[in-house]
C-alpha cells in the first residue's frame, strides 16, 4: 500500500486536502444538506400520507406536464440548438456578434419579464397568437378552432425552449470551433459525401457535448417557475406545472404536500440525468475515437 501511494507524482500545487475538505464542506451545506432536509420532511409525514398524495390525480398530472415539456423543450434545442453552434462557428455574416450576444439573452433577462414577453406574443390576441387564430390562413391549417398556443401546454414547451437553448448552444460551440477542419477535407478526399462528413466525422464528436447541453437543457427546463406561470394559464389538471403546485400547497401552509411534489420531482430528476450521463458515457466510449 505504501509502495503505491509513494509511486504517485507530488502534486504541483499542495493543498489537496484543504482544498478537498472546503469543498466537501461547501457541497454539503449548499447541496446536499438542503436536500437531505427536503427528503427527511417529505418521508416525516409517513409512507401512507406520502404515498396517498404522491398517487393523487393532480400531483401527477402536474409531474407528468412538467417533464414531458422539458423534455420536449430539450430536444427542440438540441436539433436547433446544434444549427445555430453550427452557424455561428462556420459562417461569417453581417450581424453575426449581435446573434451570438443574443443567444444569452436568456441567462440576463428576468424570468418574470420573459413570460410576460413570451405571453404578450402568444395570447389568441398576441402579434404571433393572432397569426394562428381561427379563420386566418395559418390557423386553418389546424382545423377550425385554429391553433391556440398561450395557456396550453404547448406555451409552456415555447416558454422552457426560449429560456433553456443557451445551455445547448454554449456547450456546443466551443467542441466545434475546436474541431480539425482537416478531418472532413481527409473524408472528402476519400469521397464521402456533406451528408456522410456530418453524420460520420462531425456528429459523433459532437454528440458528447450534445448530450451534456441536452441535460442541462432538461435541468433547467425542469425547475422553471418565472416564465411559465404568465403563459401557462395555470389550469389545474390542464396546464400547471409542478413547481406552481409546490408554490401553491406552501401557500394553503400545506408543507407536507409541497415537500412531497418536491421529493417526487427531485427522484424523477435525479433518474433522468443519470440515464443521459450513462449514455454519455456511452457516446464518449463508442465515438472517442473520432475526437
């Protein structure tokens, strides 16, 4: 055992100890320390109790509109979110640093101020809802009621898109500036196609930071509050999402309800991000190679 440790290069920079006790320390009292207070107040109220509101229609329903949304949030951004790392690192155009300033837009702006934008634009009387309204040529196309985007589930999947694409973009776009043009001028020269390059050479060394972008994506998508509740509607059984229903059992000084959506949210979370770092995992495995 001695004879191991003493085979290890001293570190250039002493303090591994110190350094690692701070941040066990730091971790505990911000992370996990939270949420092993969440977890105990959940399970206080006994399995029965828990088990009875966890089961309920609308705790479910509320879970269910919650992370199908960010799912679908995050992978709408990590299609698009992909396009617009791709534009902005291969392409000089006019405009171009206001576009990549724009992309953070999100991370700057208010919650609140985004949902009340987002609302004002999609609301059946809104300059984009309007567009979509029955008896216009646009909501035609989806039947005679027409296409009603603002306090329906779908405004909360354009809520959680517009404020989780920067964590897809920004994860991207530092893999492929890095990425040797060499390799696809290499596979030209063998003859394979645009198609093939990007599928074949520049996917797979991009799919482990796509992976990491889709994650945080769904991560933030997930605990979103500000800019969902204005465009929401908040219709219990239809349109509210988990963290209003934590919001409101706090309000009716139900904390018992709230810590249990909380603890069911935090389990389904905790499940979701450790299948996509398995799959991470996986791509980094089955495509290192290709980076």
């Amino acid at each position: 055992m001695a004879g191991r440790f003493a085979l290890k290069k001293p570190s250039v920079v002493p303090g591994f100890g110190l350094a690692m006790g701070f941040t066990l320390s730091y971790l505990s009292l911000l992370v996990l320390l939270p949420l092993a207070a969440l977890l105990f107040r959940s399970f206080s109220i006994g399995w029965s109790e828990f088990w009875a509101m966890a089961a309920s229609e609308r705790v479910f329903l509320a879970l269910r509109l919650s992370f199908v949304t960010s799912f679908i949030a995050a992978a709408i951004n990590a299609v698009f979110g992909f396009l617009v790392a791709w534009v902005l690192v291969r392409y000089q155009f006019p405009g171009r640093r206001i576009v990549d300033a724009v992309i953070d837009l999100p991370f700057a702006l208010p919650t609140a101020v985004a949902g009340i934008a987002l609302t004002a634009l999609y609301a059946p009387n809104g300059w984009v809802g309007q567009m979509f309204a029955p008896g216009t040529a646009l909501g035609s196309l989806f039947g005679d009621g027409g296409l009603r985007i603002a306090y329906t589930p779908l405004g909360i999947v354009v809520a959680l898109t517009f404020v989780s694409l920067p964590f897809v973009v920004r994860t991207v776009q530092p893999v492929l500036e890095e990425f040797d043009s060499e390799l696809e001028q290499a596979a030209a020269t063998l003859g394979a196609n645009r198609w093939q390059i990007v599928r074949k050479v520049v996917f797979p060394s991009v799919l482990p930071a796509l992976m990491t972008g889709f994650a945080l994506a769904l991560a933030r998508s997930v605990g979103e509050y500000g800019s969902v509740i204005f465009i929401a509607g908040n219709i219990p059984y239809v349109s509210e999402i988990a963290p209003l229903l934590i919001v409101i059992r706090l309000e009716e000084f139900n904390y018992g309800g709230a810590t249990v959506v909380a603890a069911l949210m935090l389990g389904i979370s905790f499940l979701m991000l450790l299948v996509i770092n398995l799959i991470q995992a996986w791509s980094r495995r089955r495509f290192g190679h290709v980076a």
